[in-house]
C-alpha cells in the first residue's frame, strides 16, 4: 500500500478550515479491508469526513477529500494512520498492515495575525485610517445627541416645574390652579415624547406618563373647585402627587449641576 497526504496551505488561522488530500494505492495482488484512516495532530480537528471505501482491489487507488480546522495555535506535522486487513493468497491467514504519512510542517496561528500578514503592504494604514475615521465620526454623533439630549431636557424642565409648582401653590391656597396653561403647553404642545424620554433617561420609565396624565386630575380638582365640591382626601392626592414630581425633576436638576 502506497499512502500520500497533500495540504493545501502550510498556514491556517485558528478556527479555519484546512483541505487535505488523501490518495491511497493498493499495489498489491490481493484485496485490502477493513480500511481506515485516523487522523493525528493535536492543532486540528476533523470537521468533515468523506465516505471512504472499506475495500480496495488490488491495483486500484482512491482519494478523498478531508477537512480539518486549526484549533491550537503552533506548528504541527500532521500524520495519517491507515490501517487494514488482508487474506494470504495461499494459506488464506488473516494479516493486519498499518501505514503512516506525514505532511510538511503546518503553523497554526491567531486569526487576525494571520489577516494581517495576507493583506498587502499599503491596505493596512489605509484600514487603519478608515477605522479611525469611523470612530471619530460615530464619537462626534454620540456628543452631539448628547447635547441635544441635554438641552431638550433643559426645556422641558424650564416648562415643567414652573408650572408643577404653580399647580401646587394655587392648591394649597385652595384657589384654581390654570388648567389651561398645562393643557396648551403638555396636550397641545406635544411634549408626551419628550416626557418619555425625559423618563427614560432618569431610569423612571413612569414618570413620562405620570406628567402627561396629570391633565387628569388637575381638570378634576377645578371642576370640584367650582362647583364646591372638593374634598380633603382628593386634594391631598392631588397635592401630594404634585410634590412628588417636583422633587423628583428637582433632584435631577441637582444631578445636572
């Protein structure tokens, strides 16, 4: 039996595959069985295995088509064990053959190293720049939706509390608090988004709707206010929730400082 074994690649990154081509050649006058090959290399793995003839004629020859991976980094002789049986012609006495072949010396190594050297000599200063480039660009997006994060916020609270707090005075002085003010400025003026993100970004994703809903009650307390039919559990509700997000958007303007 004559057994030879091709690489297509002395290098491979970790993790990729290797085609290896496998002939066999049964030079005898009888038949061989029990054919097997096993591969042995502690730098690869068998990721796939082609069907292999169990026999061979004699005179014949087969090939076949491995693919391996490189798994640890280094520099390896992979070497492929064939086993098989044969028959005496003569005496008809079961015999066990086992022949070896090694490839030429195959590197291993890290994947980006092994980009790195493959690409030619200008293209890496020019991915190099390009990647700069992106990130300079993708930073200066980043800042920017910062600031206008910030100044978004800055508004809304310039809107907000000014109004909580007039809200909240005007009940404790059991007068009417102007509806119409929250109700241009939050309903109409369409500041639900901003409330929401405002919300998002304290981490309170329930304060957006607390604030947009709170035309709710307040249209309530000057609906009872005028028909004089307030009562001390719904004010001090009423009151209570409107110190609550006062505190709550004043602590952040403490943060922001």
């Amino acid at each position: 039996m004559r057994v030879q074994v091709y690489a297509e690649r002395k290098t491979i990154a970790t993790g990729k595959p290797l085609h290896i081509l496998l002939t066999i050649e049964n030079k005898a006058t009888y038949s061989l069985n029990e054919v097997q090959v096993a591969f042995h290399g502690s730098g690869f793995t068998v990721s796939q295995s082609p069907p292999f003839p169990n026999t061979l004629p004699p005179g014949t020859a087969t090939t076949a088509d491995y693919i391996l991976q490189g798994q640890n980094r280094g520099t390896y002789n992979l070497v492929v064990v064939v086993t098989y049986q044969w028959d005496d012609p003569e005496t008809g006495t079961p015999h066990r053959g086992v022949v070896t072949a090694t490839t030429d010396e195959i590197t291993v190594r890290n994947f980006w190293v092994t980009v790195g050297e493959s690409l030619p000599g200008y293209a890496l200063p020019l991915i190099l720049g390009f990647l700069i480039s992106l990130l300079t660009t993708l930073f200066n997006n980043w800042q920017q939706q910062r600031r206008q994060a910030r100044d978004e916020e800055r508004r809304v609270m310039g809107i907000i509390l000014p109004i909580l707090r007039s809200s909240r005075r005007a009940i404790q002085n059991k007068e009417v608090p102007d509806y119409e003010i929250w109700h241009e400025v939050v309903v109409k003026g369409g500041l639900y988004l901003a409330l929401d993100r405002l919300g998002q970004a304290m981490k309170q994703p329930d304060l957006g709707p607390r604030l947009a809903e709170l035309s709710v009650p307040l249209a309530e307390y000057t609906r009872r206010q005028r028909r004089k039919s307030l009562t001390e559990d719904f004010t001090t509700k009423l009151t209570g929730e409107l110190t609550e997000l006062i505190t709550i958007l004043e602590s952040r303007l403490v943060q922001r400082r």
